[in-house]
C-alpha cells in the first residue's frame, strides 16, 4: 500500500511575512496600495484626539482596509469581520496584524459614511 506524507490541517505556528501574504494584481494588493499611498485620509485622524492622554487607538487605515476586504468578500456583520481578522491570513496581512473589537468596526462603519463617501469620490478620480 502507498505512503503518503501527512498534510496538516489544524493549528501550526509558522513565521510568516505580512507582505509576501499580499499577492501582485489581486484586490488586496490594489485595496493596500490605494489606503496606504493614494488616499487622503486627514478627515479621519481629525477625529482622533488621544495625543496626550487616552488609549491608543487602531489607525483608520487598517480599519478602511479590514472593512472594505470584507465586503468584498461578502461579510458584512462587525462580529463576523473581527473572526476573520483573528483567523484568515490575507485579513491578518493587510490590517497589520490588527484585531479590533467589534464594537469598534461598527462604530467606525456607523461613524464614518461621509468621510467614506469623500474616499470613493477619490478612487473615482484615481481610477
């Protein structure tokens, strides 16, 4: 009877490199690139005053890249959204590791609608 090596299938813990996870010509890659060098994202830092004192909060670009991933691939719930950013591997790579709370996606999506609606206008532009 044949051998076979075993594939594994559950947990492991591999070193990995966040970029290398982002391939060339897919969504993810233009999603990043887009968020990171092409849009203004000055409105949403306004909001934020934690300079002095206060928590640290999760960077606006992180939580435009894990939300806009997710509606593209269908997940609209905030508790499904912060599932998958603790256990898919592309939602772990293009947030930067962030695991945000889902109390705290949705009130970024509840939050945001105008400033989000100046973004789409932007990649409009860019496109």
């Amino acid at each position: 009877m044949a051998r076979y090596k075993p594939m594994h299938q559950g947990l492991k813990l591999l070193a990995l490199d966040f970029d290398r996870q982002i391939l060339p010509g897919t969504f993810e890659y233009a999603l990043r690139h887009l968020v990171d060098n092409e849009l203004d994202l000055e409105g949403f830092h306004q909001r934020y005053n934690n300079d002095v004192q206060g928590a640290a909060a999760f960077h606006p670009a992180a939580l435009l890249k894990i939300i806009l991933l997710a509606y593209s691939r269908g997940i609209i719930s905030s508790r499904k959204i912060e599932a998958v950013c603790r256990e898919n591997m592309l939602f772990i790579a293009v947030s930067g590791d962030s695991q945000p709370h889902f109390t705290t996606l949705a009130a970024f999506i509840a939050n945001a609608g105008e400033l989000i609606a100046k973004l789409f206008a932007q990649v409009l532009l860019i496109c």
